[in-house]
C-alpha cells in the first residue's frame, strides 16, 4: 500500500494524474456544477454520496472537492493497483483493497484509517445505478469501525449542485441513523423517489429491531 508520504501529497504526482485532474477540474466547470455549503474541516470521514445515476457523477464530485483543495480516496481492488497504472491510481486517490486476504473489506479500510493522517474515503452507498433506493450498510460499519464520522452527499443533476450534511458518528443504531440519513435527503431532494425507498428501509430496520 500507498506510504503516507504518497497519501499525503508529499510527493510530485504522475504526469498522468496531473493531466486527469485538469480534464477533470474543466469538465466540471464547464458543466456548471457548483458545491452548496463547504467539506467539514475534518482529516478523516466516510462519505457516502446519492442519488449514484449515472458514471458521471463520480467525476464532478472529484471537480467539487479539486476546487475547494479536498482530495477523496475510493476502494479499489488490488489487483488494478499493478505496473503500469499503479501510480496513477494512488496519485488518484485510490485505496488498494485486497479481498484474498483473511480481513475483510470493513477491517481493511478501518486499518487504512488508522494508519493515514488524513482519509475522506468516498463509497456509493447504494451499490450500484440499478438500485431502487436501498443502502448497503458497508460505509457505516467502515466508519464504526474506524471511530470516524459519516458525511453524506447529495447529487442534484437538475440544478447541477453537489451538496453534503454535517457530520454524524454512528451510534451503533443503524436503523435510527438511516433514518436520520434519509430525512436529510428528503429535505434536499423531495421528489426524487429512491430516497422515499430509503426511508422505508430504515423504518423497516427499527421495526425489526423492537420485534
């Protein structure tokens, strides 16, 4: 894995990875996305960002933090992080994620956490595009088991504004915290359905748990 000096920005980045940014930054500003409010002035937490609809939203929300100095990591299998690209993808905030190994994906980022100064580790929460709405709960027992709190992010592809809430560490009630999760959501995007499925999934989560 990457030495913090690599994570930390203390060496000179690949040209490739300086290059990706700037396409990046222009795509961004082209577009005419724009951040609402600010990234909470924290060295590590777990965001997780929705609605995910389309493969361009990963690319302005990298526009996002580039603008306001703030660089965000991402899991990726190891087995990408090879010769020739291996740079690139640690100068491009890549976190190796090795799945052979007898640690699992959530005790493998929480080492990550611990062994960085600073870690803004982004996951799609929803899993995929196809979603109907529901969260997969992996960002939140990442986050628990790092002691860091969880920002979530919003993607408003109609006014082209990407927005986040305060932080919020786990309270060990995945249910309640959904829950608080989704009425954030709501409160930013009211129409937009998966959310209401979010919603649902976090009311069925605490009525599990009082059976």
């Amino acid at each position: 894995m990457a030495s913090k000096a690599q994570n930390n920005g203390q060496r000179q980045r690949s040209i490739a990875s300086r290059v990706a940014r700037r396409i990046i930054m222009a795509l961004y500003r082209w577009q005419g996305w724009k951040l609402v409010g600010d990234f909470p002035d924290l060295p590590k937490y777990v965001i997780a960002g929705a609605p995910h609809t389309s493969n361009w939203d990963f690319v302005f929300f990298i526009g996002a933090t580039a603008e306001k100095g703030v660089e965000p990591n991402y899991l990726g299998k190891h087995t990408l992080f090879k010769w020739p690209i291996r740079r690139f993808m640690l100068d491009m905030g890549g976190v190796p994620i090795d799945r052979t190994r007898r640690a699992n994906v959530v005790e493998q980022a929480a080492e990550e956490f611990a062994r960085r100064d600073s870690l803004r580790l982004v996951i799609a929460a929803e899993g995929s595009r196809t979603t109907d709405g529901s969260w997969k709960s992996g960002f939140y027992h990442i986050a628990q088991a790092a002691g860091v709190p969880i920002v979530v992010a919003y993607v408003d592809n109609e006014r082209r504004e990407i927005g986040f809430s305060q932080p919020m560490l786990p309270s060990g009630n995945f249910g309640a915290d959904l829950l608080e999760i989704a009425r954030f959501y709501r409160s930013h995007l009211p129409d937009e359905p998966r959310f209401a499925v979010l919603e649902a999934q976090a009311r069925d989560l605490l009525s599990q748990a009082a059976d």
